[in-house]
C-alpha cells in the first residue's frame, strides 16, 4: 500500500523534474540512506515473513524503476540542455568592443628595426646634439672650409661657427673622443637637416650613423654586416652591391646598391630599369678622421655606414613622397 | 657631365663592349652613369662625377680610367704645332702678381685667324654633349676643356691696352668695388680675394671664372690671345660662391686641374685654331711658373692594403701595371714590404698611403672583396647609457597601444606659432628656408596643435597624437668652442652650443583631463612609478589654469598634464601634457624587490565624507596615508565615488573612500582597528572639515 502510494508520487516527480540538481536531491529522497524507501525497508521488521518476502521483493523492483527513471531523466536533462545550447546563437561577424589603437610612426618603426639588428651585432646606441659646431659637422670629418664636399650638403646656419648637422656622422668624432678605447662600436640615430625641399629632400630628415673601430677592422667586415643588414630589413635573396664613390671622412668611400626588391634585379620603373637602388653611403674611416679622434690608423681601423631612415622607409613602405612622414596625417599613420 | 662614346672610342681600343657595358665598368668603377641617350649616331653618358675627382672631367680623363678598368693603357700623343713669325715676348708682357692664387700662367697668340662657324663635326660634338656652338675660336677652347678638363680662354688681342706697342698682362687680386662686365653681360663687383686677368687699363677677366665682356672674341676678331692657366681652388671656388656664378671653368678650377698640363692643352687649342680659323701661332708661349708643382712620391705597403681590403696581399709586379693604366708610376721600393709611386699631377686627391690602397680596390672591382662578419658580444663594461633609449621605446609603445599616433614634425618653425606655446627669444637660424621656418622649438606642443588641425580638417574624429624629440633652450653658458679633452660618453654634447632637451609631449583632441591622467597614470604604473599631480605651479600660460596639473616624482617637476588656455578657442578642446625625459629616466627601470604575500586577511572600511566641494580629493588620500596610527597596516586608501547634487547641498560634495588595511604578522581584528578609525574620523573632520555620512 505504502509502495504503491510511494511508486506513484517518485514517477509523477521524475516525470516533472527539469534541473539536474534537483535530480540529485530526488535521488537522495527516495533512496537516500535516509530515503523513503529505506525506512519502508526499516519498517518491514514488523511483518511476517511471508509478507515480508514479497514487501522486500516489490521495494527491490520499485528501487530499479527509480534508478531507471533517474537514469531516463539525466539523460532527458541532458537532451534539453545540449537542445537550448544548440538554439543558442551570437553573430559573430559584429564587431568587437572598440580598442583604440595608435601606433609608432613608420620611421621610428624602421629605425628601431634597424638598430634590433645592430644590436645583435653588438653595436649600442648613442645620441649627439642636433645644433654642431662646424668643427664636429665638417672640420673634423675631413671637410675644411672652401672644400667643394660642403657644396654636397646645404648647411643651416645658426652662427659663424654653428650649425644644424648635416649627417649623424659628427657622433663618430663625438664616439672616438669620448670613449677613447677600442673596440667601439656604436650606431646612432638622429635627425639631420638640409637647406633643400621638394618630393624627394625634406629639410630636416633622419639618419643612422654606425661606426665599427677595432683591430684589423676592414672592407670585408663592412660588406659582410651590409649584406646582413640589408637581408635582414629587406629580404634574403637580396644581393648587395657596392660602387667606389667619395665622402670626405671614408677612404675608401662606397655607395651601397640592393638588389631590387620589386623586380629581383630585372629591371622595372622603380629601380629605373638598372636592377638596382641605391640605399646607403659607407666606407673605411679616413686615417686623418681617426688621427683627430685620438686613434692610431696604424694600430685600428674601422668602418662607417650612414643611411637615410626616410629612403629606406620610403623604399619598404612604397611611399613616394617624403612629405607624407612630416604631415603626420593619421589616414597615413593609421597604416603603419 | 656627359661623355660621348664615339670619342671614348677615338681615345681608346675598346671593339667589343657596348654603351651599356662600357656604362657598367665606369659605374662600377665609382663613375657613376646617370643616363644613357642616343645622339645622332653616338652615344651620350651622362655621369656624376664626385667632387675628388676633377679628372674625370674630360672625355681623355674618363678614357684613361676606362682603359684601367680594361686592363689596357692609353697614351695621349702630344700635339704638334706650327709657330711661324716672331716671338710672343716681343708682343706681350706678363706679370704674375699674385703667385699663391695664379700657381702658373700661360698664355699665346695667335695672329690673322678668320673667325666664323665651326665646322659641323665641331658642332656637332659639342651639340651631342649640351653645348651651344658660338664661333670657330671659342668652340675650340670649350672643346679642348671637355676634351682634356684644362679651361682656356680666348682676348680679343686687339682690346687689350698697349704701351710702346705691348700688351702687359697682369694677374691680381681685385681692387675694392671694382667693376667688370662678365661674358654673360652682367656687371660684377669684385672685392680683393677675387683675381682678375687685366691689362694695364682695366680687368678683363673673371681669373678661372669667366672672361670679360670687353675683350670677347667676335666676328671682327683677327688676333687672339689664348689663356691656359692653373689657378688655386679655394680661391676659385670663394669668388664662384661669391657671385653664385658657376662655369664649366670655375666647375674644374675648383676641384683642381692640373698644373702640368697647361701646356699641352694651349698647344692643343692653337693648334686646332691655326687648322680650322687659320691664322699664325707666334713663336714661344708665354708660360710663368715660378714654383713648379711636382708629381707627389707616395709608399704603399701591400700588407696594409691587404689588412684595409680584406684582399689577398698582391703581386707587386701586376699592381704596378694596374697602377701604370691610371697613369701612376713605380718610382722605387718604399722600404720593407711598399712600393713607391709617383702620383700625377692630374690626380689631386692622392696625397696618402690609403689613397693608393683605395686605387688599388677600385682596379680590382669592389664585388671581388670577400665578405666578413663578426658577431659581437656587446660592449657591457662600457659607460653607455642606454636607459634614455629603453624609456624612449617604453613610452612610445605604451602610448601606441593606448590609442596615441606619433608624430614627427620639424624642428624649425613660425617665431609667432611658437610665441603662443610661451616661446622666448628661441634660437633662429641665419639662413633659413623662410619666415615659417626660422625658430628652433622650445615645446612641441606647436607642432603637434597643427597636426591636430589638419587631421580635423580631414575629418578624423578625436585626433590623438604625441611626439618625442628635442627642443632647443637657448645657447650654453659653456660656451661653443668644443674641448675634446673633457668630452665623456654621458654628456656627449654637453659641450654644444644649445641647450637640447629631449621631451615627450601628447595633444588629445575633445579629451577629458580625467581620460589622459588615467592614461599617463598607467603609463608611470607601467614604469613603477606613482606620480603625484598638483595644482599647475608652473607659470605655464597656454594652460587653463584651473584644469592644470604638474607631475612630481619625489621632489622633481616631470611635466605638466592640463587643458589648453579658453583664450585658443575652438583648439581649447584640446588635452596636452609633456614630460621631461631626462629628469624621468633617473626615477625608472629600479628592480623590483618582492614583497612578500600576505598570510593573513585584511579589513576593508569604506567611509563616505561630506565636505567643502574646494578640498582636493588628494587631500584626503594624503591624510590618511600619513595617519600615524595605522601606517603599519595601511596597504592602500582609494577613492571609489564622488558625488554631487540631489541630496547633497550646494557647495559640498560626497566622497567616498575605501581603505584597506592588513597586518603582515597576525589576523586583523575588528577591535584592534575600532579606536584609531575613530580617531581618524575626529581628524578628518577637524582637519578637512568632513563629516561623515551615515546614510
């Protein structure tokens, strides 16, 4: 009577349960230790033995039938949840929450990548003032007074004597002077200026300087971390090339061609159908530019390397107006 | 500079290399072809020739170098001429006055010359290479200076002064304010560092310049007086400068022609003028050289040129040929292990050791060095100080990343753009590109408000931008002149003549002060720094002065942080700050040193404080952290709501504060923490007038 009652009442709640933690507290409820049916069980000491024998067999049936209806609603639970989950849906196509991004502006991007790969080379960082004495700017970069070299470079003036530099390389004298031990070898980067303005020149525009000065330093040392330099900024097929040509305080003196990177070497408009662009400026330092800074040219020598931030970035990005780096327009800024 | 090839190829063997190949080898050789363009039948380089390299300036200096990059020789067979009648001494004297700047003078005559249009192959060779054929005569000398780089000049001799039937030619240096009528039909007023060709009357020619106009050569010419001459290039180059005024002379006499060629070139000239305008070349040519320059004796040891090149040491047999090809001799051993050459007179820029070592690198092509690469490990036990560069990357990135584009700006600009940012007497330039451009920065703040214009002009909504760079206070005590002795790597520029300062400066547009303190206060966090922002106390007039704040880190000023003056109208809508870097860098990359974790829970107590709206927020936050009784357990005090308005009275405002406190020994009671909160609430109420709202 009792089970009969008991059977009825677990089915209609296993039929309406619709969480799983309620399952479990259902379970516990009917055959719990302190379950229903654990104490009609208590309760059956009281019976005869016939009775008892047949309560004990009915208890045990009704105990499998609610273990199956478990069983059938964990697995009807289970059906319903993996149902709302599969109806639930997001566009994910709509856009993220809004994070405003800026960025480093393209030449200060190409300059630090520049110096990274210095610096694994060993080469640190150095800065020197951007108003020079003539004597830094010129003098003693083996560029005196009345020498058509300085017709190479339109000088800013701000008193006889002082000038806007022209090129990073006064930082060489500054370096050798400062520091005067060997091995050196630094790079600095910095703005230059030139009393020149169109597409192509801007009157202020960035440089980096490197200068290697140790024993035995030579012309092999400089192609090699041309070459490697190059490879790495550009690309690794990138063949290096370089031309005799004449700067004051190198001797020798070469300008630096790279293969180019839009044709391979072909031949196409941006290299001007000679397979080749002219990137940088180098060579291995003048023995009277060492002499200045205090370095004996028969004991060390070293080499120098100067490049234009702007061309090479000019040359990476395809930008084809020097202008656009200064007007700092963010619909130019935002691509970098 | 162009070069015709038919004439290369007259100087020169050269059967099978085309235009290209032959532009290839004088590129690769360091003279650089621009361009490469037909001309009738010929072809025409065109090169850059760098300025060591007068040489290179004549079809016979490019043959020369052309032929050493063949491997062959050339030779230049001298001309010969016909002088017939007397002497040129019985017709002209000449006085060399100014010896230092006129090294050697030569001149001839040439007398009965019928003057006239070149003939066409004369014409046409000058055509092919850009220049206007003018007559016979003068066609001649700008021919022999393109052919051999020596600039003549042609007198009209019949406009020169006589006295007792001769002509006294002088070379001197200028009179003050003298005047003379150049070719070009311009009168010129010279001073003395100019030297002038003159007669006994008046100055007839720009001396390596240009040629005057009242003794040109012209239709009605019949004598001729040709000038070849070396003339000193600084001075050269001075009085071209002077004038603004360059020629194919002036061009090559400042770079350095060779005095010893003097002669050969008058002798090529009268010689093709007795041919073409005919006439007699009188006897003798004049030639003052009073200090012959001689060829310099310079040693190279092929052991150096091996250590500068990274090439295998030479043969001296075989670098002796190359160097013949060029035209530099062997003129002996140089002791152990060099050889001595005899430099030309035409090469001027060989005057050392590595020099030679440079020929001998250019002979065997750049492309054939081997390549070297050492890694180095990097120079740690040197004073360098990088810790301005790792703040200058930190801060860009960081700003980058919250939403900040950098720009770049010149350095230069408007003396009245800057005058608005509180600029005084900045430093201006001698020559510069214009007005606009004529001030050195003391802020960037200018430069970035103009950035933010034109990106609201194209219609970019909320610029954003920053700059890092330096600005220019005023000259140095320490005077300019550089003292090499003292510089160290530290102060590297310690010494120049400007005060450079290295800044970073922001400019947010329709910012909200709050918005860009959160920011930098990230990024000093990001820095392990806490700064502290006090009313403006700087007397900085483009900030509103009530919306300004300074930065403190300890003691020191870093910067400011505020909004731009209402006086800059619709611009005040922008947030600016600017720090100092230098000053910043001595506060940062400290190692952190770890505390340890807590073992024990803490205490939070929240207070809100009713007070006067004038008391600073910072106000509060200070008394409590500076509250003796409970700074052993104070871990952090923050304001987490300010409130004002519906049931608060005008003139107040709410604050709410929450201050956590934990004990690093033992659990903190309640009890132990009741008296001095109590005594806490007495002191902000006695000391910042707070009451304390009980809801």
């Amino acid at each position: 009577m009792q089970l009969k009652q008991l059977k009825e009442e677990a089915q209609a709640c296993f039929t309406e349960v619709t969480k799983a933690e309620q399952l479990e507290s259902l379970r516990l409820k009917y055959l719990g230790k302190k379950g229903q049916l654990s104490e009609i069980l208590k309760q059956m000491g009281a019976l005869e033995p016939e009775e008892r024998k047949k309560v004990g067999q009915e208890a045990n049936a009704l105990k499998q039938e609610i273990e199956t209806w478990i069983e059938e609603s964990k697995n009807r639970l289970q059906e319903a949840s993996q149902n709302k989950i599969l109806k639930e849906r997001i566009d994910v196509t709509l856009p993220g929450n809004k994070l405003t991004l800026g960025a480093l502006h393209p030449l200060t991007q190409t300059a630090y990548e520049i110096l990274d790969i210095l610096g694994d080379l060993g080469f640190e960082s150095v800065r020197g003032p951007e108003i020079e004495h003539d004597f830094y700017n010129f003098e003693a970069l083996n560029i005196p007074a009345e020498h058509p070299a300085r017709e190479m470079q339109d000088t800013f003036y701000m008193a006889p004597e002082v000038v806007l530099r022209t090129q990073t390389s006064p930082v060489q004298i500054r370096a050798m002077l400062a520091l005067q031990e060997v091995p050196l070898r630094v790079a600095c980067f910095g703005k230059v200026y030139r009393h020149d303005q169109d597409a192509t020149h801007s009157p202020m525009f960035h440089q980096i300087e490197v200068l290697s000065v140790d024993q035995n330093v030579s012309f092999s040392d400089l192609k090699g971390t041309l070459t490697l330099l190059v490879k790495k900024l550009f690309s690794e097929k990138a063949r290096v090339r370089l031309r005799p040509s004449f700067f004051p305080f190198t001797e020798p003196s070469a300008e630096v061609d790279m293969s180019c990177f839009s044709c391979d070497g072909a031949g196409c408009r941006l290299c001007k159908n000679t397979g080749w662009i002219e990137i940088l400026g180098c060579g291995m330092v003048h023995p009277s530019v060492l002499r200045v800074a205090k370095i004996d040219p028969e004991k060390h020598s070293g080499f120098a390397i100067g490049m234009g931030v702007e061309r090479i970035a000019m040359l990476r990005y395809a930008v084809s107006d020097i202008r656009l780096f200064y007007e700092n327009d963010l619909r130019f800024l935002g691509q970098f | 500079m162009h070069i015709s090839i038919q004439t290369l190829r007259s100087m020169v063997d050269l059967p099978n290399l085309s235009p290209q190949e032959i532009a290839d080898k004088l590129t690769l050789g360091g003279l650089e072809v621009e361009s490469i363009q037909s001309f009738e039948d010929d072809t025409i380089l065109e090169l850059k020739v760098t300025p060591n390299r007068p040489d290179a300036l004549s079809h016979m200096g490019i043959a020369r170098e052309l032929a050493a990059m063949c491997h062959t020789r050339v030779t230049f067979l001298a001309p010969s001429i016909k002088e017939l009648g007397a002497s040129i001494h019985d017709l002209v004297q000449l006085n060399l006055l100014s010896k230092e700047a006129c090294p050697r003078y030569a001149c001839r005559v040439i007398e009965g010359v019928k003057i006239g249009p070149s003939p066409e192959w004369l014409s046409k060779k000058l055509l092919s290479i850009g220049i206007k054929p003018i007559n016979n005569v003068v066609d001649i000398t700008n021919w022999v200076l393109l052919e051999r780089g020596q600039p003549l000049h042609a007198f009209d001799l019949d406009t020169l002064s006589k006295s007792k039937g001769r002509v006294a030619i002088k070379v001197r240096q200028a009179q003050p304010e003298e005047k003379l009528v150049t070719l070009d039909g311009k009168e010129r007023i010279l001073t003395p560092t100019d030297l002038v060709i003159a007669d006994e009357e008046k100055a007839v020619a720009l001396a390596g310049v240009m040629g005057g106009k009242n003794t040109e050569v012209s239709e009605t010419t019949q004598n001729i007086l040709l000038e070849s001459a070396y003339f000193e290039p600084k001075g050269i180059r001075k009085t071209a400068k002077r004038l603004g005024l360059s020629t194919d002379a002036s061009y090559r006499f400042e770079r350095g022609t060779d005095p010893n060629g003097v002669i050969t070139a008058i002798d090529r000239a009268a010689a093709l003028i007795q041919e073409i305008a005919g006439g007699r070349i009188r006897r003798d040519a004049l030639d003052i050289y009073p200090n012959p320059i001689e060829p310099l004796e310079i040693s190279m040891r092929t052991q150096k040129l091996a250590q500068i090149s990274g090439l295998p040491e030479p043969e001296p047999a075989e670098l002796r040929t190359r160097f013949l090809s060029l035209g530099i001799e062997t003129s002996g051993r140089g002791g152990h292990d060099a050889i001595k050459f005899r430099v030309p007179t035409f090469r001027p820029d060989i005057t050392e050791e590595i020099d030679l070592i440079e020929e001998a690198m250019r002979l065997a092509g750049f492309d054939q060095i081997p390549t070297r690469i050492h890694f180095h490990k990097a120079l740690s036990d040197k004073n360098l100080d990088l810790s301005l560069d790792k703040l200058e990357r930190h801060i860009k990135t960081f700003l980058s990343h919250v939403g900040f584009f950098e720009a770049i700006n010149y350095a230069f600009g408007s003396p009245r753009e800057f005058e608005a940012f509180g600029s005084t007497e900045p430093l201006t330039l001698e020559n510069p590109l214009g007005e606009e451009y004529s001030a050195m920065r003391q802020s960037l703040l200018p430069g970035l408000l103009n950035n933010i214009r034109h990106n609201l002009r194209q219609q970019i909504q909320k610029p954003c931008l920053y700059e890092m760079g330096v600005v220019f206070l005023g000259k140095n005590k320490a005077g300019h002149k550089p003292d090499m002795s003292t510089l160290s790597i530290s102060d590297m520029g310690a010494d120049s003549y400007a005060h450079e300062k290295l800044l970073c400066a922001g400019m947010a547009h329709q910012s909200d002060f709050f918005a860009l303190k959160g920011i930098l206060e990230a990024l000093f966090a990001s820095l392990k720094l806490t700064p502290e922002f006090k009313p403006l106390s700087q007397d900085l007039k483009f900030l509103h002065p009530g919306k300004s704040a300074n930065l403190f880190l300890e003691d020191t000023c870093v910067g400011f942080l505020g909004m731009l003056h209402p006086s800059f109208g619709q611009d005040a809508q922008n947030c600016v700050f600017e720090l100092d870097l230098d000053l910043l860098k001595s506060h940062c990359f400290k190692t952190v040193q770890v505390k340890s974790l807590p073992k024990f829970p803490g205490i939070q107590r929240d207070l809100a404080l009713l007070l006067d709206e004038s008391v600073p927020a910072g106000d509060i936050l200070n008394l409590v952290r500076n509250f003796q009784a409970l700074t052993s357990v104070l871990e952090d005090v923050r304001i987490f709501d300010v409130y004002q308005g519906k049931g608060i009275e005008p003139g107040k405002k709410s604050v709410a504060i929450s201050i956590h406190l934990r004990d690093s020994e033992k659990t903190l009671t309640e009890e132990a923490i009741q008296v001095p909160i109590e005594v806490l609430k007495q002191e902000l109420a006695t000391k910042l007038g707070a009451v304390l709202r009980t809801n």
